[in-house]
C-alpha cells in the first residue's frame, strides 16, 4: 500500500534533482550571501567544472 511518506519497498531514496546545474546555483547562492569566501567560491567551482567534464 502506498501511503505517501517515503519510498515504497525496492525503490530507493527519492530524488532531489541536485544535478550539476543545481550544485552551481547552490554554490552561487552561497557565495552570495557571504557565507563563503571568494577563494572558497573559486576552488569550488573549478572542482565542479571539472566533474562535468
């Protein structure tokens, strides 16, 4: 029976969408605020870039 709050059996975790677009648009956001540094922005963006290689 499906109840609505979680995954049924053999379905796993659901899915969030937090692909590479979305991990960007997170670090962006973060930067914004002022809740990282320019170089912490910087490094981390280069390690994403690279992954979506």
């Amino acid at each position: 029976m499906m109840d609505g709050f979680g995954p049924t059996e053999g379905q796993g975790p659901p899915r969030t969408g937090a692909g590479p677009a979305r991990a960007k648009e997170i670090l962006e956001e973060r930067y914004a605020r002022g809740e990282i540094s320019t170089e912490e922005y910087q490094e981390r963006r280069r390690i994403l870039e690279e992954d979506g290689r």
